[in-house]
C-alpha cells in the first residue's frame, strides 16, 4: 500500500501492519517501514496469518465499517483482520518492542475506509443497505462507500491517507 500521513509523524516512527486477533487487538506485527514526512510505501505480508490470530468469521463478530443489520456469513472459515498501527522505535531496531505504545491508523481513500482480512477459503458476506461482498481465499482489500447504502469496492492500488489517532 502507498499513501502519505495526516499530520507529521514524530521522529523515529513507523508504520506497521498487525494481524488481528477475535478481540480486535493487535496480535502479530506483519510489516512496517519507518514513517517521516511525505509517502510511505508499506508492503503487505502474502503467507496466511499465524493460526493464534484467526478465528472463526461470525456475524456477530465483523466490525467493518458500513456491515450492520442482519448480517449473513455464507460458509464457515476462518479470519483475521488487518489493522495499521503506528509507534515510535525508540531503539531504532526497526520492530516494535513492548516499552513502545502503538497508536491506531485508519486507512482511506477518498475518505472512504480501507479494510483488509484473510479469510481461509471463499465467502459472500451480507448485511444491512445493501452491503455485499465476496471475499476470495486469501488476502482481500477493499473499500466501503459509506452513504444511504453501503457499497464494498475491490481496493485498485489507490493512495491512501492514513489518519493516526492521538
């Protein structure tokens, strides 16, 4: 993913990728590169997640932004979410150490929210204002236009804004 960061990061920062356990916590940092001011080019990971932060996808438990309503899974696989987190690599040893606090990142394109989940094998999941998506097995990234119904677009390489909560 290629972007630039609202606001100026601190000195020594980075971007990083987390894979996301059922809690939503971060569970596994997957990539990151060192953030200053202008683009950052952040690559994805392409191995499936560590089997300690997947579980099973259920419609109670997807927190994407624009599913709500009666959502419907249409097969059992297994999940895990994405998240982007932002930290300060006070040793400079180029990986998140445990005396580092992450700050939550929220990608978009065009003020639209940027989600990307593996799932273990194909799916269709369904919710309320027409939301609809077919996931693949594997990696999938996409957009959700928020507005009278919500529609999920396959994401197409698009630069991203990344909004870092302070």
């Amino acid at each position: 993913m290629q972007g630039t960061v609202q606001g100026a990061p601190p000195a020594g920062a980075r971007l990083s990728v987390w894979s996301e356990g059922a809690a939503g916590a971060a569970g596994l940092e997957l990539s990151s590169v060192p953030l200053s001011d202008g683009p950052f080019d952040l690559p994805l990971p392409d191995a499936a997640p560590a089997s300690r932060v997947q579980y099973p996808l259920r419609p109670e438990g997807i927190g994407w932004p624009g599913v709500i309503g009666d959502v419907k899974v249409s097969s059992p696989v297994q999940t895990s979410d994405l998240g982007f987190y932002v930290y300060v690599d006070t040793n400079g040893n180029a990986r998140r150490d445990a005396n580092e606090p992450l700050q939550s990142a929220f990608p978009e394109v065009q003020r639209q929210p940027v989600v990307t989940v593996w799932v273990s094998g194909d799916v269709k999941v369904t919710a309320g204002r027409g939301f609809e998506l077919k996931l693949k097995s594997g990696w999938n990234t996409f957009t959700v236009e928020l507005g009278r119904v919500a529609n999920a677009l396959a994401y197409k390489g698009q630069p991203i804004s990344l909004r870092v909560q302070r």
